[in-house]
C-alpha cells in the first residue's frame, strides 16, 4: 500500500462524509445540529459531528480534488 492509495482512501472517506444528509440519516439517529450543544465539543461525537458537517461545507474543493485524482488514475492506468 502506497502513499497514493492511502491519499485516495481519505478522499473516499471525505466524500462518504460529504454526502451524508442530515434529515434522512443524522438527525433520526440523535447527530443533527440541533442535537449537538456547546459543551459537547471535545466529546467523541461532538468531534465526528464536527468532522461531518467540515466535508459538507468544503464539497467544492473535494469534487476538484476527485477531479484530480480520476485524471491521474487515466494518465497512470
């Protein structure tokens, strides 16, 4: 396993987060925004909600970073 393929796992990671909606599948299970308050923040959860709602607002710059990474997968083979 090389560097490229474990960059190429955390993008997938980041697009997995990056697509989760709130309303169908966070917030039924008790991790909407509405159910994180402030003193939760150095909580386990309060940090992977963080993590989660972090992909949701940078999904510009991870769909030109797919684009990256699917143009050198074409030029590499």
């Amino acid at each position: 396993m090389g560097l490229w393929t474990l960059l190429e796992g955390f993008l997938l990671l980041a697009n997995a987060l990056a697509i989760l909606n709130e309303d169908r599948f966070l917030a039924p299970r008790g991790w909407g925004l509405s159910d994180f308050s402030a003193g939760q923040t150095k909580s386990f959860k309060g940090q992977v909600l963080g993590l989660i709602y972090a992909t949701q607002y940078l999904r510009f710059p991870l769909i030109l970073l797919n684009s990256i990474c699917i143009i050198v997968k074409l030029v590499s083979g």
